[in-house]
C-alpha cells in the first residue's frame, strides 16, 4: 500500500515511520511541517519525507491522499500546557486542520486512521469501570476550565468522522491513545516553563538529568495507565493489518496493567534513575498546586484506564509491563540526550 502520515514527526509518527519503513511491506510518505524527529529516530537511514503544512497546503494535502491508500493523520497539539496557555491554537490544529485531511479522504474515498485520545473520556465522574469507546460518557468539565477545549475538539471532530462514515461512505478508524511513553516523547526541558512543558514522563526525566525537583501536581493521586510505544505501534499494525474488523471503529490503544499514581511513577522513576544511570543521583520530589503549574483552567482527568478488548478480538496484547517500559524509555532519553537537546533544545 501507499500510506501517507500527516504529523510524521511527531513522537508517534516518529516510531510508527521507523517501524513501517524498518518492516519494508509499503510505501510510506511522511508529511510535517519539519522533520526533527524523523531524522532523530531514523538516524543515518533514508526516509522519503516531504514539508506539508495541512494548515496551509491543502491542495498538497488532498493530491496525496489521492495518490495514497492509507491515510494517517497524527497531526496534534497533545501537551495539556497548551490546552492553558494557547487554547485556539489547539483548536485551530486539532479541529479546523485536520478536518482539512479528513474532508480530503471523504472526497477521494481513502482509508483514515486519525488519531484521537483518550482525553475524550475526560473525568471519571466517579466510575470505576475502564473507558469503552462505544459506552462510556465523556464527562467533561465547565468551560472556564480551558483544560477541556482540546478534548472537546477532538470530540467533536470524531463525531464529524463518525457522521462521514454515516453519510458518506468514509472508511476510518478512530485510535484512542492513552499515555504513550518511549524515545522521543516530548524532550527535554531544562527549566520549568508553564506554557511549555512536556508531559509527565519528559518532565520527570528532565528533572532527574538536570537535577530539579520532580513536580506532583496536587500531590500526584490521579492515575494513568502507561503504554510503552512499541507496543503502541504494534497496536496499529494490528489495526492495519485488519481493514475489515477496525472499520468504522473507535479503539483505545494503551495497556491497562500499567496504571500507576503520577507519585508512583515520580518514585519508580526515581528509583530506576539511581539503580540504572546516576548511583550518585538525589531526586527530590515536591508537591505543586495544580494552579501554579498550568495556570487557572486546569482540571485533571482523574483516572484513565482503557477496555481494549477490541485489540485483543484482533490477537494484539501488550508486552512491555510498567518497569520495562520506563526503563526502555529513560534508557533512550539519557543515551541520546546530546543528540535531543542539539535538535529540539531544552
Ligand atoms: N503531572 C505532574 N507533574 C508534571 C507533569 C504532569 O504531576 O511535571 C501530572 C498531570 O497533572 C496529570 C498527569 O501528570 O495528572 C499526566 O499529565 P500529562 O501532562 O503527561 O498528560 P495527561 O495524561 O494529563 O494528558
């Protein structure tokens, strides 16, 4: 096949191009705006990339996914700074521009994958059970709380991808991922910067390396579930690999034996740092108020675990439990680290 990736260098466009281009099966054409982490994970290989800005070369968009037969459009605004900080931005990206790649497949009747989230689901409301994706409401909080306008729009443009499917034949699926880690999330950030900081595992792992106190957001109680990347990017192996069954499905991609506390994980970080890379290491770790690190708007979602029993229908189960996939990831983080910081700063 001929797959396009819109958003190609993005932390899981990144991975998934190295992983398709490493297993040799398709054509793959990978489009963004820049291509620092291509080059960082694809190191002294080739890749056939092309500059696309889907905000503003929408006839390049639509004359690719017309010579494509499968369309990835991981193009995102994900970090919940942002969501505080630039809230139109994440609507203008996360709605209005890849509605653009979206009406494109709808016009030359080409196979989506769009990458949704699991902040979708927003909070718990108190509910125990993991998120379904065709059950569970999407409780999402008052509109002064800004943290919710990425989820909101995200939500509404699966809605808008569901109703394409309705009405005008559009083949898609919806992928819901929940907290990937692994090479190339985010990157480092040597100083705490409220508009701008990565999402947790970065900024644990830049306060480990630069020697500054790991921050717990209100102490750190809400839970998420962890997802080694590579078991993500098998995850959307999968669902290319079975067109049928993924057809006009929504599916949460993550690994629910993975959840931990943010505490948990600040400590087992911590713990890992000292034992594997750093015996001289002393983290500390503070507690913040949650206004202080992102600003008034912020809400958090309590707890996100997935029901994934769609994937496993399809024979993929995740292999990397919690200990592994922080390892594997932090073990990239400190051996590329020049290589990072030259690239995408800190
Ligand atoms: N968080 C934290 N310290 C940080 C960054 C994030 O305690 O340095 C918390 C955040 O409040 C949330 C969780 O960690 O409860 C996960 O945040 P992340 O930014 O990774 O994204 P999310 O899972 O909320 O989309």
């Amino acid at each position: 096949m001929k797959i396009a990736l819109f958003g190609a260098s993005g932390f899981v466009g990144s991975n998934l191009a190295h992983h398709l281009e490493r297993q040799g099966q398709h054509d793959i054409r990978l489009c963004d705006i820049e291509d620092k982490k291509l080059r960082l994970r694809f190191e002294n290989r080739s890749f056939d990339y092309e500059p696309v800005d889907i905000s503003a070369d929408t006839d390049r968009v639509d004359e690719i996914v017309a010579d494509s037969d499968l369309v990835f459009d991981l193009a995102a605004y994900v970090h919940p700074a942002m969501f505080i900080s630039n809230p139109l931005d994440v609507v203008q990206l996360n709605f209005f521009d890849c509605l653009g790649v979206i009406r494109s497949c709808v016009r030359h009747k080409k196979r989506l994958i769009h990458f949704s989230t699991s902040e979708v689901y927003g909070k718990t409301g108190g509910s125990v059970e993991p998120f379904r994706e065709d059950e569970t409401d999407l409780v999402l909080g008052p509109i002064r709380n800004q943290r919710w306008i990425y989820s909101c729009a995200k939500q509404l443009l699966d809605r808008m991808i569901f109703a394409y499917g309705v009405e005008h034949g559009l083949n898609y699926t919806l992928i819901r991922p929940f907290n990937f880690v692994g090479p190339l999330m985010d990157k480092f950030s040597k100083a705490w910067d409220r508009d701008d900081n990565p999402r947790v595992f970065a900024n644990f792992m830049s306060s480990l390396v630069y020697d500054r106190p790991m921050m717990l957001v209100d102490g750190g109680l809400n839970r998420r579930c962890f997802t080694y990347i590579d078991d993500a990017v098998s995850a959307l192996q999968a669902v290319i690999d079975h067109p049928n069954e993924t057809n006009r499905q929504i599916i949460n991609v993550g690994n629910p034996a993975n959840e931990t506390t943010i505490k948990g994980l600040a400590e087992m970080m911590a713990a890992l740092y000292i034992k594997e890379f750093e015996p001289s290491a002393h983290p500390s770790i503070e507690s913040v108020a949650s206004q202080d690190f992102y600003g008034r708007g912020y809400e958090d979602c309590d707890r996100r675990m997935p029901d994934i029993s769609k994937l496993t229908a399809i024979g993929w189960k995740p292999k990397y439990g919690l200990e592994e996939t922080l390892m594997n990831s932090m073990s990239y983080f400190v051996n590329n680290k020049t290589r990072m910081v030259e690239m995408l700063g800190d």
